[in-house]
C-alpha cells in the first residue's frame, strides 16, 4: 500500500487541474503544488539532508509553510513543526532535543531565530527562509531554483515505519515531548479519520489553526489523502470565518471551543451564510453542552466532537448521536479500542470512571528519546497486548459511549475523595453571569487539597463572588464544594484552547 509522499504525487498527476491550497489570492493546482513539494525535497536531499533527518518548522501559517512540511514529506525527512508561542528557551530545547539538520523559518521567525543560531545543535547544516536571504539564511526561492518537480526515487522504498513527523506536546502538564509518528501511522491515521469526519475528493477545509497544531494535521491530512483543497488563515479571526466559509463553500473545519464559540458569536451578531458546510470536528478542550447546542442551532451540518490524544488515542461523537448524550465524546475511531482501568490496572465496569487507555493502528511509535515516558505510557494486558494510557479519567456507558470525567493530573483529592474539576466547572457555567471558569486543588490543612474556582464573569455582571461562591456549594455535592472563588479577567490557554491549570496552580496554588 502506497505511503503519503506518492499518493500526493499520484493526486498531482490524477487531479492535476484541481484546486489543493488556497490562501489569500493564491491558488495552486494540485499539479503546481506536488511540484512545488518535490523542488523542495530535491533542494533538501542536494544539501544533505537524508531520509529521517530532522527539519525544524518554525513559520506562520501560509504557502511556504505548506510547502516546507509537505516537501520534507517528500524526501522522507522528519518534520518538527514548534508552536510559535513558546519562549525562545523552550523554542531552542525542542530543536535540540530533535537533533535538527535543517530548519525553515518565516521572516517573522527568521528575525527572532538569527540571535539563537549558536544555540542550535552541532547537526544543522542548512537554514531556509520564506523571507529574503541573507549571510545566515539561504531563500526558498534559491533553494528550489532548478530542483526537480518529481518525487525523488529514494522516498518510493521508505519503510512504512520510517519516521514522519515529530509534534511537541502542548506542554499543558509540564515540560513538552516529542510524539513520534511513522509513515504508516500517520497514512493510517488520516484513511481512519478520513472516515470518520466525513472527507471526500470534493472537500474544501478551512485551515485556522497553526500547521504546528496536530488539529490542523488531522484536518490537512485528511483533506490532502482524499484530495481535497485546503484554504489557509494565517490567524483565526471570527468575521473572517463565516465571510471565508460563504465565498469559497467551505466544507470542514477543525477547531476548538474556543473558537466556535466566538463564530456562533459573530453569528448572533452579524449573521451569515454557513450553509456549505458539511462537518466540522471540535477537540483540543472540553465542549460543553451550551455551546454545544448552539453550534447545532447555527450550524446545519451539526458538530463532530473528537476526543484524542496526539499520540493516538481519539474517539467521535457523531452529530446524529449527540441528542441524550450532549455530555459523551463519543465511541472510539474504525479499528480502535479502549478500556476503563482502576488503580491497579484492573479493567472497570460500564458506568465505574478509571483511567482511559487505547489501543490500535493509529497509536504513536513512541515519544522522541523519551525511554522514561514510553514506559510511563505503556499498559500491557494479561494477554500481552500494549496499551497506551492516557492520563485521562472517564467511563463508558451501557451504549459504548464514553464520557471524560477530568484530567488525572487535574484531580482534585480532598478528604481521601477523587473531586473532578469538571463536575464543578459544569455546575458554575449554568449561572447567566459566567463566561468561563476553571476549577484546581489549592493546599488544604484540614482536607489535603480543596476546590477553588476561578472565574470570568460575563460583561456587565452584578453577582459578587460570595454570593457566586454560595450560589455553586449549594448546587454541588458535600466534597465538591468550593473553599474559595476567584473573579479573574482571563484565564491562560495554549494556541488549543486548553487551559493551563499548570500556571494556575502555580499562580493560586498556595
């Protein structure tokens, strides 16, 4: 079975004339883009960069950026696309950790990075740049000159399990790692999820996440396997969704709550035309039910909540199965299962929460150079089979449909009780005063640790944060109830929407 590199080369010669990347006022052709793609992997394996050597991404999002993640597809090298928002000591260790023979940067980047070069590891050869060239940086526009537009003959015998991709985890509970996918997994991966969220040759996908995100790699994946055409925002920007969605029929879309929230937002105040779209995934954070059923009012196509885990663990809620079951993300992907485990590693019954772990094809190689975690995230059953854990807690109801309880790490115990800052959370968004909440353990002398809400208010809103305090303990259970309530302006999130109770804790945590 054909791995990625030639199926997008197949899909430039077979649908050649048809539309695979728009942004802005730029079209390529599926013919122009594999074999922008090809001059690219050509300029890489010149300069000496070998199938499975590493390439650092570091750009915005675009048609270079494009480029450069598909085109070190194409040479059978490894892309290492970093979050743009990290801290350049964070940025720095995650290029060294990967080993990085080349890196590509956009002009924004390529002023940032040209102070850290000395930084950088003793394997990097070559530097690119979407911008101008300089003394440090050599230009796309050089690098391709000349190249061949064709998939380099080395790329046509990879082994499946050759490495494809490393995406740094969001760092959300602690220092980031790096997730390794193969050929075969991530070819795996987007058929599965192709399936899944409904993709076909005729998709048009709405790109607002940054190419780094393994969102917006779910949805690209998925849009290029089936050869569709990917239309790309630099940045997320409510207004300029709905007018995109209308003008170019788009029709999916990958987000996070946060965003749909602010589009079901700008529909309520300007309107506008969404009717094109066909399924959209929503993940990266918990969807709540009263955003979840507004996406259904202003949406025809519904919603598909995807559950998941970078390093391979995802489940779906199909729209048609969301009516009763607001609270579920879902059953697991095509070929996929998963277990409910106590504390001992014993297998739960329906309805009992433990930790979710997962198994199937779509399952990560493994964390880069990262033995420790490996072993860390591995479950082996009595039968031998390895299992991936998830660090999560949920339970699966009679149906088969599982529901997420909270974050293992998030869990509050207060008094010898598990206390889930989800259950709480659910509580305080029912009052008409709160916009957004997030609920942590702070020290407790008496219980070990108790529950404190942090809150963001609505605008314009009265209730005082005693009377918001009393207003949730007499709704919640004995050992959910809050010692103490914070109003606060925002509350931070990682470029997912996930909120970082890390910093939180590290903020109120005494």
């Amino acid at each position: 079975m054909p791995l990625l590199p030639e199926i997008l080369a197949l899909h430039g010669r077979w649908r050649a004339p048809r539309p695979a990347v728009i942004c802005g006022d730029t079209t390529l052709d599926w013919r122009a883009f594999t074999a922008a793609n090809h001059r690219f992997a050509h300029g890489l394996l010149a300069r000496g960069v070998a199938p499975g050597d590493r390439v650092g991404v570091v750009m915005c999002n675009g048609l270079p950026m494009v480029q450069a993640l598909f085109g070190t597809l194409a040479a059978g090298a490894v892309s290492v696309p970093i979050n743009l928002s990290v801290s350049d000591a964070a940025l720095v260790a995650m290029l060294v950790d990967a080993g990085i023979s080349a890196l590509v940067v956009s002009p924004d980047q390529q002023v940032r990075l040209t102070p850290l070069l000395a930084q950088l590891p003793d394997t990097l050869q070559l530097t690119l740049t979407s911008g101008a060239g300089d003394k440090h940086w050599t230009s796309l526009e050089a690098h391709c000159a000349g190249q061949a537009e064709t998939l380099p003959d080395a790329v046509r015998t990879l082994c499946p399990d050759a490495p494809l991709n490393i995406i740094y985890s969001s760092g959300t509970t602690g220092l980031p790692k790096g997730i390794l996918h193969s050929h075969r997994t991530r070819r795996d991966w987007a058929y599965d999820l192709a399936i899944a969220l409904r993709y076909h040759g005729a998709a048009r996908t709405l790109l607002t996440i940054g190419l780094y995100s393994n969102i917006s790699w779910v949805a690209m994946l998925c849009t290029v396997l089936a050869g569709g055409t990917l239309v790309l925002h630099e940045r997320f920007d409510p207004a300029a969704f709905v007018a995109t969605a209308a003008r170019e029929r788009i029709t999916h879309t990958a987000m996070v709550p946060i965003q749909f929230q602010r589009v079901v937002e700008q529909l309520q105040a300007e309107g506008g035309d969404v009717s094109s779209l066909q399924a959209m995934m929503s993940c990266g954070s918990p969807l709540r039910e009263g955003l979840k059923r507004d996406i259904f009012a202003y949406f025809p196509c519904g919603i598909i909540e995807l559950y998941g885990l970078t390093e391979g663990i995802i489940t779906t809620l199909e729209p048609e199965d969301a009516e009763g079951r607001w609270a579920s993300v879902g059953r697991p992907l095509i070929g996929t299962d998963l277990r409910i485990l106590d504390e001992d590693s014993r297998e739960l019954p329906h309805g009992v929460a433990g930790e979710i772990v997962s198994r199937g094809r779509i399952s990560m190689p493994g964390y880069w150079r990262r033995d420790d975690a490996n072993a860390e995230a591995e479950y082996i059953d009595a039968a031998g089979l390895q299992w991936l854990r998830s660090g999560d807690i949920g339970y699966v109801d009679e149906e088969g449909f599982l529901y997420i309880v909270d974050r293992k790490k998030d869990m509050i115990l207060s008094g010898g009780q598990n206390v889930y800052p989800q259950d709480i959370e659910a509580v305080l968004v029912q009052h008409a005063q709160v916009s957004d909440v997030a609920v942590i353990g702070i020290p407790s002398a008496r219980w070990g640790e108790s529950p404190l809400a942090l809150v963001v208010t609505t605008a314009g809103a009265t209730t005082a944060e005693g009377e918001l305090l009393a207003w949730a303990n007499a709704r919640l259970g004995k050992q959910q109830r809050l010692a103490e309530l914070k109003f606060v302006d925002d509350l931070p999130r990682n470029p997912n929407g996930k909120i970082l109770k890390r910093e939180l804790r590290m903020q109120f945590g005494e």
